[in-house]
C-alpha cells in the first residue's frame, strides 16, 4: 500500500514565493524559520537603522534558486510593516521568540518613547523582461498608497507624481529619484521610519537590460544604490535589497567589454550577502516541511543511529551535528535516507535551476520527484535512496549551464551510464549514487566510500556485488589512497584551456562574413502585407561591416535588409559616409550598435569549432565529446539568441530606406514599416486568395491542382467553374484566381469563355503588361518566360506559381490571332501533351501575333474562298489551322512518300520548313504551289484556288492510292484479274488451305499462307493484315523503301506458292496407290531458256534401286571439290529434264493446269 496519505508535504514550503502576491499573507510567515543565515543577515540590515547618516545600505542577497532569499526578503518586509498588519505582528512575535537582540535592533531609536517597531514604506517588485523604471514608478505608486492608507493618513501630493510617470513613455532616473526623495520626506513626516525597496529577480530585469541598453536602467540601480547611502535629514532612510542567483556580471556577458566593466562597478554600489544556508539549516527546513506519521517504525530510528553513527565515525556530519542531533533531524526527514538527506542541500547549490530547488522536489509529482517516489514506497521503514536523487536532480538537467568542473564530472557520469547499459539494476543505481557523491564533490568524509555506500542500497551485499561489476567493467576505481570511488574519468582533454587559447588565437575576424554565411538570406515575412495579398511575401537578410561595405552590391530583384554591424565610433562614421548614400528601393539599410556583443557570442562558436577542427583526441573520448557538445549546443544558442534580437528589438538600431531615416519604434511599428515599403514597392500587385498556388515554389499537391486546373481550362472552357466538381485544390485555385477576377466568366450572351478582367480587378495592371507584351511579338516571335522576369519584380511581384494560369489565360483570350511554337515548331492546336511540357519547360514555347494587310490580304481572300464557304471573316490563326490540322494529322505514309505530284510534294515541304503561319500561308504555299509571291496584281493568282484543291485532294487520297495499288498487286499475284475486289480474292483463297504443309518456313512463306487463308478477320482487316506481314510495319508507316519491299516478298511469295501447289499435286495422284512415296520438284532455270521443273515420286522399290545407282554417282563425284560438284549436278538435271520433258510431254503440268485445279 502507498505511504502517500501518511507522509505528506506542506504546501508553504513547496510554493515558489511572490513578493507582491504574498506580501500580506500570514501564513507564510508563519511557516517561515528564520535560520542561523536570516539571523546573521537582520542583524546586519538592523545596525543600519540606528545611524541615519551616510552608510552603505544597499544589498544583494545572492543565492541560488530555492535557497529562501525571496522567503527571507518578504519576512524582512513584514518586520517593518504597520503594526496593525496581522502578518507584521506575527513576524516580529516570532523574531522576538527567537533572539531578542535581534529584534531589538528594529525598535525604533531609544529616544522614541513608543517602543515599537520601526515601520517603513514598502516598495516590491518582481523582476520582468520590461524596462525596471517603469515597473519601479508603478511600484512606488502602490507601495505609497498602501503605507499612507494605514491610521487615517492623507495621500501626499507626490502620488500625483508617481501617476504622471506612468503615463509618461519615458522615465529619466533624475526625476524617479528625485520623486523617491520626496516620497521619503512625506514617509517621515507620516512617523514613517523609512522607505524599503525589495526587487525580487533582478535578473529578468537585467536581462532586458542587456538586450535593450538604450534604456539605460543599469544606472537606475546605480542611483538608488546612492541613495540610499545618503542619509536623510528627516529620519527617513532608503534601503534597497535586490535578490540575484548570480552577478551582474553574467546578466552582461552578451554585451561589450566596456559594458561589462560599467555593471561590474555599478554591482560595487551593493554589498553582497552569500544567501546560502548551511546544511543542517535546509534540512531542518526540510523536516518541517514533511508531514509524518506520529510515530516512525523501529527499523527507521535504528537505521537512522547506525547511519549517523557511521558518518560521525567517518566525520561525514556537517560541523554542528553530532550523531545524536543527527539521528533525530534524520528521523523528522524521514522517507529521504540519511545519505540523501545530506546530498540535497549541497546538490541544489550546485545544480539546481528554476525548476530543479530542493522544495521543488518535495513538491514535486514528476517522474522520481518526491511525492512520485513517496507513492511508490509500500510500507514504513522504506527510504528514497539517493539513486532517485539523480534520476530528478541530474537525467533532466541541462547540463552545460552549471559551472565546468561539476559539468565535467556531469558528463563522466552520464557517459559511464551509456557504457554499462541497464542489465544490472543494482549496478545502475549504485553508479548513480556515486556519481552523485563525487559530483557534489568531497565534504569531509561524505564521500563514495564502500561503507557509506553499502546503506544507499536495500542490501549491502548488493552494493558489494555491484562495486564488483562495475570495477570489472571499468566503470569505477578505487582510490587506495583516500578510500573513495570515482566514476572513471576517461578524459583528460581541458575543454576551458583550449577553448581559451581558440578565442586568442581568432584575432579580428570578419563578423559579417560569418552572419552572412550562418544567417544570411533569413526571411523577413511582412505579416500585414502578406495577408492583404494572400501569399507570403518577406524581406531577405543580408550583413556588412566596415570592411566589407563596398560589397553590397544590388539586390538580387528580393526585397532585402542590410544590417551594418558597427562596433565603435568609425564604424560609425564609415555607415554615414558610404551606406546611407546606397539608394536601392529594395535595400533597407540598418545601423547595428551592438555589433560587439554579437561578436562575443560568435567567438565563442567559432573557438568551439576550431577546438573540434583541431583536437583529433577529442574524437577518441566519449566523456570530452559530450562536454563538447554541450558546450558548443548552449554557444549556438547564444548567437541564435544575439541574431535574434536583431529583430525582436528593431528600435535598438538605426534604420533607413531610400537614403533617409526611418523611426521604428518597436516590433508593431517594424512591421507596419516593412509592410508599407512593399506595398510602395509592388504598387500594381494583384490580391491573389490563395496560399497554394500564390507562391514561387508551389507544392508538389498545389503543382497538380494547378496543373490540373490547366487541363480544365483546356478541355472544358465553356462550362461553369470549368466543370470541376465539389471542391478540390484546383476549385479554389479557379475561384481566386479565374472567377474573382472575371477572367472566366459568362459573356452578354450567356455562354463561359475567357476574358479581360473586369474593371476595378486587382489584376488589370497584369493584364494590361501582358497584352503589351503579346504585341510585342507581331514582329518577332517571343517566349513567355521573357515575361517571367517583369512580373515577377517591382512594380508587380506576382508569384511563379501563378504565371502559366495567366499565361494559358491570355493565350485562349488571343487564340484567334496567336500562333504557338515548340522549339519553333509551330502548333495549331494545344493537346494536354503539350500543356505538360509548357508548364515544364515554359522556355522552349513561343508566341506571335499576327495581322494581315496589302498583297496578303489578297492571297488571304483566296485562302477563305478555297477553305471555307460560310463567309465569315478569320484571321491568320484561324484560317492556317484547318490546313495545319489536315497536314498534321496525314498518317507517316503520306508524310514520308515520294509517290505525289510535284506541287503536293513542295506544299508538304512548305509545313515542315516554315517557321510561322505568317510565313507559311504568304510565302510557304504560295511558292510550293508555283505562284510568284512579289506580284501584286490580281491575274497572278488566277487558278490559285483551283491548285491548292487538287494539292489537298492528293494528299488526301496518297494512302488509299497506295492500298488500291497493293490491292491489284495481290490480285495479280493470285493470279486473277488486276480489279479483283477484296472478296473475290478471299473466295479463290480456299485452294491454298493445308498448302503451308509442303514447306519447310525459313523466311515467312508459311505465315504469309496461314493469311492468305485466315477467314476470322473481316475484309478490309484481312487486306491490312497481309500489308502489313508484307512491309513488316502498319502500311500507314510504310516508307517509299517498305513498299517495295512488299511488293518484292509478294512476287516471290507468289511464284513459291506456284511451286507447292505442282508439289500437292503430284502427291495427290500417287496417294490414289498402295505403296509409300517421297514427292521431290526438280526446277532448272537457266539464262535465256524457259523454266523447267518436275515433280518426282518416288516408291519405296524405286528408291532402293537409286540407292546403289547414286551411291556409284558418289563415287565418281568424290573426287571433285563441292563447287565442281554443284556444277556437275545442275548441268545433269538441265540436261535431263530438258530431254525428258520432250519425250514426256504429255505429262507435263503446265502452270496454265495448276491453275485450274480445285482445292477438295
């Protein structure tokens, strides 16, 4: 069962503390306990109240976080309040319960007869990232009417004051101060004692300071430093307490040298007070704030003795606890073991941080925070060990902000973790422990000694076991010498000292050039603008210096901030002379004065670099790389940190447009200012809704609704919303770009079509640039992508991804009169092809207007007259693309044949070497087609229509010409009469069926039978298949070469046919008898004699009895070499088939015969 419901917190204890929140809370100072430090610091604070001359009575009360300074600084407070205050009365009871000489020195001085506590004005605040005056003005005010509202005092008229302040923009320290001294005067004559001023987290305020130091509040604290000294002649003295967890200096490490060397002597003004308690005080605290049960398990009181037995042996205790006391402060802490106990308050003054003070663990529910750890624990007698300490204190830290000797031993042990892994809990935790004991460093004799470790375990013979494991693995090592394990450093690389002698060795390096290179070209987005016009536009980034001036140079067409980093007085004077003269309308130009303190921060990354550059053993060393790491992470911040405020506080620099001055003063007006500048830049740019398309980088979705928007523009001009349904990317790119503007909308009749904007339209100004540039090109044809560059820059500044939308656009507003080219091709009509590759490669499609006068309007009449017979009036583009159409779409036969009258020939020529339609139609046709362009009168182009028919008409007809021919071709090798028609063909077919068997197929014959034969096909199907078997190809692609080719394989093909059939023939008649033949056709040709050819049969008898005949033949012919072989036997068939076939004659079958032989 969880201990959570019997061991809990008080919440006074947990909570951070307010100072203007619980400035009247009792219950804070009721749990207050003023330690052995407190006591110490009043008594100091009260020896000053007895003198009200000139004495030191400014402090810092320095501490870390968690340490009680804010507690302690609100007790202080309610010391001197009014003693009808609830909380007063219970602070000073409290006070004098404890040391009565302390008390005593609050009493007001011996001569006042009242004895009572002194009573003064009480200012707090609490730091903030603002300017302290203000925040200060405003706390005086309330502080004031507090103090005077108490026993019917009268408000003084210095409230008034404090009032104008407010209201003021800005508050000079001279009049604050000299309104404080009045407020003191009015104090004392109100019987007030003093005026007390508490500024709790000073360091907000000094972090502003540091990145705001025109306000100049560091010298406020100067002046109130020295006012308070002074002292007053009404009795009324000014004490002032600032609370710090460091020094002024480290607020001021981001500024310059001089800088940092004033606040150091302005923290001289202020006597500091270490606010750090002693061990023994914090855990008292702490036992008081830990709610137990009323009576603790045996088990606990003894392990508690045997523990402080052992320190105290190990003089492990802190100076002023011996074993008994020690015992029992353990006991009042319990569940925290003695040796966490210990630990807690020298960790938190080492590592802890704003959400790591020791009360933000006790109060803490986060993974191993206590009250975590509490509800884990199952019964009485069950410890939070110190492992746990480390799992919240150490796992979460960052560690690169504690100091290096502790990051050190920081990295040693987290690296040690990574090195053993978690295999062995028991190990872990006891690495854990140590690591904690050596972090904290040696405090007499709490140290990491095996018998103080064998209690920070449930079992000591698991310590033991894991000491074993983890010196066998290299973890830990015993130092002999002192009895202490350490983590095993693995380092002995001294990241400070080389990070010290990189920074010497920098020397005056180019700070612009490292901006330029780390941070250049950062966007400036101008926020207003941008909204206006619906797209991001911004400001790029660009650094220079005194050495690097002259190197500006001119924008890049983006509007762009140069930031002049000056340094000292030259610098200065350098900005004045060569800079503000630089006029460009895109440059904003901006003097830097901090520019030392950004050099600083750059310094440090840059020798971080140069260590890693140049160190190879840092390589090779885990626990060193880790440091590193950390090191160069919280550097690059810094510098993140300075570059941004270069921004964030636009009123610390000096800035200038166009040669003269600007007045930013603060982030709204930079960016009203930056908004105006490119609203007078881009003065004609048009207001486009939408983010996806309006943008010079589109997305790869906003890519393909753009592009598919293109293709509705292209397919479906029209209709409505260019028929795109629902509402995808491309509707609301449309509805933005198409239907706000007019440009597709509904003409007077009542039909969708692309227009010229609308009056009033955003983008009239665009489209008056683009008409402009469409009649640019009636003399020479342009691209788009030359328009690219207007449009993009001032005065319009439109977005690339809006561009081929507008251009697509003004293209089908203009088709009529446009012509279009591809890589000067021309295009007489735009496919989605060719819109994929105009959106792809705008550069390679151009554009030109065309218009027709003197001599062309003439040739131009007859065009009409050939082409068209409605009467209606066209232009160029109109009458070339049904020409262009028709050319275009003729199939690669027609294209590519030889096989046409001359004139058709040259006007096919005319197409494809014209570079216009202008060209084509005035100059290219005309001459192809035999006509003198240069005449100008009327006869000249008598029979011109007449010639431009018969050209297209022999186009037209070229490829069916071509399958007439090949149709009688195929007839005649059918052997039928050349006007064959297609059907009679395919009936006479059925006696080439089964044909295919009597050949061997070595080069198609058998495939061109199979064709000839196939019935499944229908007749014109049928007719093609055969062409295309013949010329290898579609007959539309044939080649002059194709065609002769097929008309070559169909003559052989057609004279082999003839060969089989006298093959199948004979075999058919010796079929009829009982005995097995062989068929062989004997064919001789022989120059200047008729073919002679004979089928053989022959028998199974014949063949044995040729067998010893032919085998006699071998050897007569074996002799011989294979060619006179060849020739004995050609010569020896000639001879006998010429002599047989005319004693044979009768039995000879003509080709005449074989003809007429049916097929069964």
């Amino acid at each position: 069962m969880s201990l959570a419901r019997q061991i809990q917190v008080n919440t006074n204890y947990t909570r951070s503390i307010n100072l203007e929140r619980d400035a009247d809370s009792l219950a804070v100072v009721n749990a207050y306990i003023p330690t052995t430090r407190a006591l110490d610091t009043l008594a100091r604070i009260g020896d000053t109240f007895a003198d009200v001359g000139d004495m030191p009575r400014a402090w810092t009360l320095m501490g870390p976080y968690g340490s009680g300074k804010s507690s302690f600084a609100l007790f202080l407070s309610h010391l001197l309040g009014n003693r009808n205050d609830a909380a007063t009365c219970a602070a000073q009871e409290k006070l004098e319960s404890i040391d009565e000489d302390v008390f005593g020195k609050f009493l007001k001085p011996a001569d006042d007869s009242s004895d009572t506590a002194q009573e003064y004005c009480r200012i707090f605040l609490t730091g903030t990232p603002e300017p302290l005056s203000r925040r200060l003005a405003l706390a005086l005010l309330d502080g004031a009417r507090v103090f005077f509202s108490y026993e019917g005092r009268q408000l003084p008229k210095v409230i008034t004051k404090f009032e104008e302040f407010i209201s003021q923009v800005t508050i000079s320290t001279s009049q604050l101060i000299h309104v404080i001294d009045e407020l003191q005067d009015e104090v004392a004559k109100a019987n007030g004692d003093g005026l007390l001023i508490v500024i709790d987290e000073l360091g907000k305020f000094l972090e502003y300071e540091a990145r705001h130091p025109e306000t100049n509040d560091i010298f406020l604290l100067q002046a109130l430093a020295e006012q308070a000294y002074k002292g007053h002649e009404n009795g009324a003295i000014l004490s002032v307490f600032v609370l710090l967890h460091q020094s002024f200096e480290q607020y001021a490490r981001g500024l310059g040298k001089a800088q940092r060397n004033e606040w150091a002597k302005i923290q001289g003004r202020f006597e500091v007070i270490p606010f750090l308690e002693s061990t023994e005080q914090t855990l008292r605290i702490v036992g008081k704030a830990i709610n137990q049960p009323k009576k603790l398990p045996n088990t606990v009181v003894v392990q508690t003795k045997q523990v402080s037995q052992l320190l105290a042996t190990l003089n492990a205790l802190p100076s002023t606890l011996d074993k008994h006391s020690a015992s029992h402060l353990f006991q009042q802490c319990y569940p925290l073991h003695p040796i966490s106990a210990l630990l807690l308050p020298v960790l938190c003054q080492k590592v802890a941080q704003n959400e790591r003070t020791l009360f933000n663990y006790l109060g803490s529910a986060e993974v191993f925070g206590f009250q975590d750890s509490v509800k884990r624990l199952e019964h009485l007698g069950d410890w939070i060990y110190p492992w746990e300490i480390y799992d919240y204190f150490i796992s979460n830290q960052p560690a690169a902000v504690v100091d290096h000797l502790t990051h050190r031993r920081w990295a040693e042990v987290v690296t040690a973790l990574e090195r053993l892994g978690d295999d062995n809990p028991d190990a872990v935790r006891v690495l854990k422990t140590v690591g904690l004991l050596n972090l904290i460093g040696a405090q007499a004799g709490l140290k990491a000694s095996k018998e103080i470790l064998s209690y920070c375990l449930h079992d000591s013979d698991a310590v033991t076991n894991a000491l074993e494991v983890l010196q066998k693995r290299a973890v830990l090592q015993l130092r002999k010498y002192n009895n202490e394990y350490r983590v095993w450093q693995g380092s002995d690389f001294d990241l400070e000292l080389r990070l010290q002698e990189e920074r010497g060795k920098l020397g005056v390096f180019s700070l612009a050039e490292r901006l330029s290179r780390q941070h250049g070209g950062m966007p400036i987005v101008a926020r207003k603008f941008s909204i206006q016009k619906g797209a991001m536009h911004y400001f790029t980034t660009a650094f220079t210096d005194a050495s690097s001036v002259n190197q500006i140079g001119e924008s890049a067409g983006v509007p762009r901030i140069v930031f002049y980093l000056a340094e000292d007085q030259q610098d200065d004077e350098s900005f004045v002379k060569q800079v503000v003269a630089h006029t460009s309308p895109l440059d904003v130009l901006v003097k830097y004065p901090h520019a030392a303190a950004l050099r600083d921060a750059v310094a440090d990354v840059l020798a971080l670099e140069a260590v890693q550059n140049k160190s190879q053993e840092l390589h090779s060393d885990p626990v060193a790389q880790r440091e590193f790491r950390d090191y160069y992470q919280v550097a690059l911040q810094a510098e993140e940190t300075q570059v941004h405020l270069l921004l964030e506080q636009p009123q610390r620099s000096q800035w200038y447009w166009q040669g003269k001055a600007v007045q930013i003063d603060g982030k709204r007006a930079f960016q009203n200012k930056l908004s105006d500048i490119l609203g007078s830049l881009y003065c004609r740019m048009p207001t486009i809704k939408n983010e996806l398309i309006n943008r010079d980088k589109p997305s790869s979705q906003a890519a393909a609704g753009r592009n598919k928007l293109l293709e509705m523009m292209l397919l479906h001009p029209a209709e409505e919303a260019l028929g795109i349904e629902k509402f995808p990317p491309e509707k609301a790119m449309y509805l933005a770009l198409l239907r706000e503007s007019g440009i597709h909308r509904l003409d007077e009749t009542g039909k969708w079509g692309f227009f010229s904007p609308n009056s009033g339209s955003s983008l009239q100004a665009t489209w008056a640039e683009i008409e402009e540039f469409l009649n640019s090109t009636e003399q020479k044809a342009r691209p788009f992508s030359d328009l690219d560059g207007i449009l993009t820059s001032i005065p319009f500044g439109l977005k690339n991804g809006v561009l081929p939308v507008l251009y697509l656009a003004a293209y089908f507003v203009h088709q009529d009169e446009l012509a279009l080219y591809e890589e000067g091709q021309y295009l007489p009509t735009l496919s989605k092809d060719v819109l994929e590759r105009f959106v792809k490669t705008p550069e390679l499609f151009k554009v030109q207007l065309f218009r027709i006068e003197g001599i062309r309007a003439t040739i131009f009449k007859e065009y009409m007259t050939a082409l068209f017979t409605d009467g209606k009036t066209r232009s160029v583009v109109q009458a070339i693309k049904p020409l262009a159409t028709f050319v275009g779409g003729l199939n690669e036969y027609t294209q590519k044949t030889s096989d046409l009258p001359e004139h058709a020939k040259a006007f096919r020529n005319a197409f494809h070497l014209s570079k216009s339609p202008e060209q084509l139609l005035f100059e290219g046709i005309p001459q192809a087609l035999g006509f003198e362009i240069r005449a100008t009168e009327q006869a000249k182009f008598d029979g011109y229509v007449e010639r431009l028919k018969d050209t297209l008409s022999a186009l037209k007809h070229a490829y069916s010409k071509m399958l007439d021919d090949q149709q009688k071709l195929l007839a005649q090798a059918l052997r039928l009469k050349a006007n064959a028609t297609i059907p009679e063909m395919r009936r006479i077919t059925g006696r080439y069926v089964g044909l295919d068997t009597y050949t061997v197929d070595t080069d198609g014959l058998k495939a061109f039978i199979n064709r000839l034969t196939n019935s499944d096909k229908v007749d014109h199907d049928w007719f093609i298949s055969i062409l295309m078997f013949l010329g290898k190809k579609s007959p539309e692609k044939w080649l002059d070469g194709d065609k002769a080719q097929a008309d070559m394989r169909l003559s052989e093909y057609s004279r082999r046919m003839l060969d089989l059939e006298a093959l199948r023939i004979h075999d058919q008649k010796r079929q009829n008898t009982q005995d097995e033949f062989d068929v062989i056709l004997l064919k001789s040709i022989k120059k200047g004699e008729k073919e002679r050819q004979q089928p053989v049969a022959i028998s199974k008898m014949q063949r044995e009895a040729a067998d010893e005949l032919k085998s006699r033949l071998n050897d007569q012919l074996s002799g011989a070499d294979k060619e006179l072989q060849l020739a004995v036997l050609a010569e020896l068939v000639d001879d006998f088939l010429r002599d047989y076939q005319t004693t044979q004659r009768p039995k000879v079958v003509s080709p005449k015969q074989l003809s007429k032989v049916k097929h069964d």
